[in-house]
C-alpha cells in the first residue's frame, strides 16, 4: 500500500509562503463575506418588521425575480457562473423569507 504525501509536504517554502498568505487573504474575504450576510439578513428582518408593521404580504415574487435578475446581471459582467450564483441565491432567499415569517407571524429571527 503506498502512502500518499500530501502536496503542501511537496512544495517548495517559497510556494508555502505564498499558499499561506493567499489562505489568510481568502480568511479576510471569507470573514467579509459573512458580515455582508449577516448585514443583509439583518436588513431583511427590518423589511419584515415594516411589512408586518403595514399587513405586507411576505412573499414578494417580483422582488425576487428582481434579485435573480441582478445577480444574473452580476455574473454575466464579472464572470461568474449564473448557475452557481442563483443557486446560492435560492439559498439566502430561503433563509430570509424563514426568517422574515417568523417576524410577521409576531416571532423573532
């Protein structure tokens, strides 16, 4: 049975350097990444609070279409996949009409 090596045991130092400062980069991006979602679910819960202030209804289907539309937009200009970016969209949508339920229906996110 051979045993595999991992590659970074592989590398060169200077390459190692090199991994180890981009990892911490992608860390940085990563972190800023989940503050802007924390930001944006907290925006939503907001728009809820409104919504159940004024008896709106939750579901919005021209907003989302809205935000896929942009987030096509978005890809298409910066070279991201479409396809990835509205499935990851499906996925925060998901989570912040949860969340904007539980305000309207008198609960907390």
């Amino acid at each position: 049975m051979t045993r595999s090596i991992p590659i970074e045991s592989q590398a060169d130092p200077a390459e190692l350097t090199t991994i180890t400062i981009l990892r911490e980069r992608l860390d940085q991006i990563d972190r800023r990444l989940l503050d802007t979602l924390r930001e944006r679910i907290a925006c939503c819960t907001q728009i809820a609070e409104v919504k159940r202030i004024n008896g709106v209804p939750m579901m919005q289907q021209h907003r989302i279409g809205l935000v896929h539309r942009n987030a096509a937009s978005y890809g298409a200009e910066h070279g991201i996949s479409q396809k990835f970016l509205r499935r990851l969209y499906e996925i925060i949508i998901d989570e912040t009409c949860r969340i904007e339920e539980l305000v309207i229906s008198g609960g907390s996110a």
